[in-house]
C-alpha cells in the first residue's frame, strides 16, 4: 500500500517537473522575430548591410510627430489607389464601412465609432503621414497594422483614401444603402458579400 502511494505521488510530480526544464520553452523563446520587437515590429538591419532592390522595408518612423511630417513617398497613381481600394476592403471595411463613415458592422459595435475617412478633416487637413501613421501605429480604438502591411501597401491605402475614396463612397451608398429600409445590403449583384 505504501509503495503504491509513492509510485501515485511520483507519478503526479514527473509532468510538472518535466515541464521545467529549458526543453519545454524551445518553440518560445527563438530567434524569429515576434510582433512586440522593434518600433514598429521589424528589427533594424544589421550594420552595414544593403537591401535588396525591391525588398520591402520599412522606414523607421518612430513616432507620430515624426509620421506627421513624413511626405508619401509613393506616388498616387491609378495602380496605388487601386492597390489602396482592394486593401481598404479587406482591412478597414469592418470598421470604416465600404462608405468610409465609420459605421461598419464591427465599427458600430465599438465604443468610439471610427472616424468618417470622408470628412473634410481626414480628405483636407490632416498630411498623408499623419494618416499612415495612425495605420502604423493605431489609436484608441484601432490596432496598429504595422506588422500586417507593409509601408508601401499603408501608403497605398492613404492614396485610396485621399484621391479614390470619395468616389468610392458615393457609387458604393448609391448601390447598396436603402434609405427606406435605413440600412445597408452587403450583397452585390454577382451574389457575393
């Protein structure tokens, strides 16, 4: 009996032993890089090192005043606003609605509605850093999504924003808000949502 209590004893404290050893934390603690390194989640080169042309990297804003005062450096032709359109509907749509008001279906469920990205503050005085910046590095409500694009997509989207939503919005409500009904059908004409 007493043998038999030990070997229940032993046999309890094997796992939780075994659990402390360096073995157990291996897919943890490794040299990728995680989301929390870095400003803005990418670790800076090593010295000396030269990209690749055509490498996507980062510029490192580090702040929002330095965001703020950055120029887009991409210029916003029809391939960028584009590019900006197809990104602004997988990424922002949610919260910001296909019309750019803020009123998307996760947006109105938020305590802070999201800002209306067709307002005269956002298309006219607000710079274009300032409005990839708030991507870069979120806000009181909206995660930063430095580590979900790229910076070039980011000023992709702030084309999008400047020089195609507007246009966007207003062809998107004439096809798919009803004024009658008071909300919004997310279906279009092909059958997709």
């Amino acid at each position: 009996m007493v043998k038999l209590r030990w070997f229940a004893v032993i046999a309890t404290l094997i796992p939780s032993v075994a659990m402390a050893w360096p073995w157990s934390t291996d897919m943890m603690d490794q040299i990728s890089i995680k989301p929390q390194h870095g400003p803005m989640g990418v670790r800076p080169f090593p010295e000396h090192s030269v990209p690749i042309p055509s490498t996507k990297t980062s510029s490192r804003i580090v702040d929002m005043d330095e965001a703020d005062a950055t120029k887009n450096p991409v210029a916003a032709t029809p391939e960028s606003i584009h590019n900006g359109m197809k990104l602004f509907e997988v990424i922002c749509t949610p919260c910001h609605n296909y019309s750019g008001k803020g009123d998307g279906p996760v947006g109105m469920k938020l305590t802070l509605q999201p800002f209306d990205l067709t307002s005269d503050r956002i298309q006219h005085e607000v710079t274009e850093g300032h409005i990839f910046g708030y991507m870069t590095f979120g806000g009181a409500v909206m995660p930063s999504y430095a580590n979900d694009l790229y910076p070039n997509e980011r000023w992709d989207i702030v084309n999008f924003v400047r020089h195609g939503l507007l246009q966007y919005s207003q062809n998107w409500l004439k096809t798919h808000y009803s004024a009658d009904k008071g909300h919004y059908d997310y279906t279009d004409k092909g059958g997709k949502q």
